[in-house]
C-alpha cells in the first residue's frame, strides 16, 4: 500500500476524541504545538517521521508545514 499523502487541512478521524486525548479534547494541541514550533525546524521540503505521535493531532499539524510525514504508534 502506498503511503497517504498528506492532507493541508487537519481532518480528525475519531468520533470518540474527547476518549483518546483527554477531557480537553483536540484543543490539547494547543498547549501542545507551541512547543513543536520551539525545538522543531520545519520547512515545506522537510519529510517528517513521528515515532509515537498518540493520537496524530500534531502529526497532521506538521503534515499541513511540510513535504511527507509517516507516523507510527505502538499502543492502540
């Protein structure tokens, strides 16, 4: 199977969000992705591997910035 490209526009896949990241929903991401813009130097060309990335709301963050990202996620 090819890998997806990515998409520009964050999607969320889960209809139980509120279940997999916690009582504050994807709005978590907010505390979250300043800190990934601090230590992170993303440029459009960048391909980006995410080892652990939870549920992917900042995968699919980072997916919007540059060129490919593969993300993988060892707990169901």
């Amino acid at each position: 199977m090819p890998p997806q490209t990515a998409q520009k526009e964050s999607t969320y896949y889960y209809r139980n969000i509120d279940q997999i990241v916690g009582e504050q929903g994807p709005w978590d991401l907010q505390q979250r992705w300043p800190e990934v813009q601090r230590y992170a130097d993303l440029r459009s060309d960048d391909c980006v591997l995410d080892v652990g990335c939870a549920e992917g709301l900042v995968t699919m963050e980072v997916a919007r910035l540059v060129q490919q990202v593969r993300a993988v996620e060892v707990s169901p």
